[in-house]
C-alpha cells in the first residue's frame, strides 16, 4: 500500500471508529476486506468499473458500515472521479453515489481535495420532428392546387357581379335607384373563427412518498430449485429460485462460506425482488436472497412460514394492500435507506424498526417469517 493511501487511512481512523470498525467488525467482513483491496492492489485500471456493478445494491463495499475497502477505493479512484465528464458520472451513477457519501464522510480530515459531485438527474429535453418534405409533399401540392382554384373562383364570381351592377345602373330610369355592386356581390363571411377549447391536462401520476417505505420492496417467497458455485468466485453460490413467476430467477448470494451447498438445495428463502439486476463476476443475479447475521459473524436465512408457496407476498406490518415499485430506483435509496432498520427480534421473527421505534414484523397470509436462533442480527 503507498505512503499516500497508508496516511489517509490512519487519518480516518479515529473520527470514524478505529482499526475494529474499519478492518471490519467480524472475520469474514475482514476477510472480504482484504480480498477486495488485493484483488486491485497491483493493477486499479478496473477499479472503477467493478465498484459501479458491485455497489448497484450497496451502500458500502463490505457490510453495513465504511470500512478500509471503502476508504482504499476511494483515494484509488479519487483522480478517475475527478476527470469525469457529466455524462461519465450518470453512466457511472452507483460509483458516484458511494463516492459522494465517502467524501461527505471523510471531510475535514485536509488529504483529498474535494469533488463536486451533481445527483440530480438531468432535464429531459423532447424536441418534436419535423415532417421531411418527401413524407407531405403530396398533401401539400393538393393544397396548393385547391387554394389556387378557390382563388380563381372567387375573382371571377367578382368580376362577373360588378359587369352586371355597371349593365343595370346604365339602363334603368334616373328615379331608380341604381343597384350598387354591394349589393350583388356574395358578403364575405367575416364571422371569426371560434377559438378551440383546449382539453385539461392529465394530473402527473403520482411519484410515491416523500420518504422511502418498507412496503416500496416487493419481498416474496422463493424455493430454490437448483444450486451450484459460481465458476469465478469461491465465495458465492449461483442459486435457481422459483419466485412465483412463469419463469424461475437466477440469484448470486455469497452464502458459501456459511451455509454448506446440500443445505441451499430446496431451500425456502425470502427474496427482494425489484432491485436492478446486478451482474456479479460475470453472472447476472435477479434478486437478492435475505439473511440475518448477528455481531459474532452467524448467518441464517430469514425463512417464511410453514405453509407458503413460491410468489406468496410477505409484507411489514399491516401495509398488505400496498403495492411495491416495479423497480427500485438506485437513485431514490429506498433499500438503502430502509435496509439499516431491518433486524431479528427476540422472538425469531424477521421485523423492520422505524426512524421512531415501531417495530414491524414481516409477515405472509400464512404467519411471520423467521430465522432458526440469531436474536437481535441484522438483516440483508
């Protein structure tokens, strides 16, 4: 590791927990740590890259809190930031998101200059395309045509009327009134044209609420029907999990070193199923798997009640009727604003606790999910 990264590092050792919050809080979190800044240590061209696909459903690199892993990468790819065109951030939206949190995190330790970084996705500008002459030139030649006949129409109509006004003042008697061309002469129709009343606009749709809600993430029950490691990485399993939908999912969850393969096998899981797709080592994975892990580093899958059936909804308190977004927009943070609330009560049950305290077990029609023995563990 250079002099420059060393020295930001230990410069955010103290404002930001110590060694036992930033090398990480258990083995594997410090295992994973290390692998991730090793995996780029001799070459960090690719860096940027696999953080952007890696923290599509993350808010940080490993576990629930700013570690090494995220402190390393973000001095490594602080220049490549900095050079970013606007367009290379929004291509980049995930990396810049992290990126932007890090930086607001590490202020004021005086090493990194910092970046301004703009979140807001840009206007959308719809200009409307002009009709190339080729698609209206017949239209437009007809047109032409009829207007002209009109025109021609109308003079000698004109023409005609004032001959015979001229042939009737000459001959008739001093006394008579002489008829005036007026008088002969079609009246032009001065009536205005009525104005087209123009119909209401549709109200906009609504954008859902102000703040991110648990029931925004479609959860539902899932069974794994088949289960194999991943061909790039030894740390995750390539799960096949029948969701309820005509076609099953393909899911990557790093599960290996905890959970043993003959034991992911018909497995009953519970699923977050509208995050963006996210490809992991060359696989895409189409959900994400949801396990409870407490402080000594113990896993257990969160479990939906006896009786369920792949598809079934399970939902937090009594928001049953809600419906969740289709997907979830990265930009929106609905999973990382709600995901740090998820825990393991004392009973076992999976439950969500809000901003003020309620706590909202997740539930089926069928009964609460639960998890074997991790009391208090935090859920993702």
């Amino acid at each position: 590791m250079d002099t420059a990264t060393k020295s930001f590092l230990n410069a955010c050792q103290g404002p930001l927990g110590g060694a036992e919050v930033l090398e990480g809080r258990t083995d594997s979190d410090r295992k994973e740590i290390k692998e991730w800044i090793e995996r780029f240590e001799k070459d960090p061209t690719p860096l940027a890259k696999a953080l952007n696909d890696h923290l599509e459903t993350r808010t940080y690199i490993v576990g629930h809190a700013i570690s090494d892993a995220d402190l390393w990468s973000f001095v490594k790819v602080h220049g490549q930031v900095a050079a970013m065109s606007r367009d290379g951030q929004l291509k980049r939206c995930h990396l810049v998101r992290w990126f932007d949190l890090i930086q607001e995190q590490t202020s004021g330790m005086g090493i990194l200059d910092p970046l301004a970084i703009d979140l807001e996705v840009p206007e959308l500008k719809i200009t409307t395309k002009e009709k190339s002459p080729a698609a209206t030139s017949g239209s437009t030649a007809d047109e032409k045509k009829a207007k002209k006949n009109s025109k021609k129409e109308a003079k000698a109509e004109e023409k005609k009327a004032k001959k015979e006004a001229n042939a009737t003042a000459n001959t008739s008697s001093s006394s008579a009134p002489a008829p005036t061309a007026e008088a002969d002469v079609p009246a032009h129709n001065t009536q205005k044209k009525e104005k087209k009343v123009k119909a209401p606009k549709a109200p906009k749709a609504p954008t859902g609420p102000a703040t991110p809600q648990p029931w925004q993430i479609d959860l539902r029950v899932g069974k794994i029907l088949n289960v194999e490691k991943h061909p790039d990485a030894d740390s995750l399993y390539v799960e096949t999990v029948d969701v309820g939908e005509a076609e099953p999912r393909k899911v990557v969850s790093g599960l290996v070193k905890h959970i043993p393969i003959e034991e992911m096998e018909n497995r009953w899981l519970v699923c977050v199923c509208n995050l963006k797709p996210a490809t992991m080592r060359g696989v895409k994975s189409f959900a994400m798997v949801l396990a409870a892990t407490d402080d000594s580093g113990k896993l257990e899958l969160v479990e939906p009640p006896k009786g369920s059936k792949p598809g079934d909804k399970c939902y937090f308190g009594d928001w049953k009727d809600e419906k969740p977004e289709e997907v979830m927009n990265p930009k929106k943070k609905i999973w990382e604003t709600i995901q740090p609330g998820l825990h393991t009560t004392a009973e076992l049950c999976a439950a969500w606790k809000s901003d003020e305290g309620v706590v909202h077990v997740l539930r089926s029609e069928h009964g609460d999910c639960t998890v074997p023995s991790v009391v208090g563990a935090k859920i993702k």
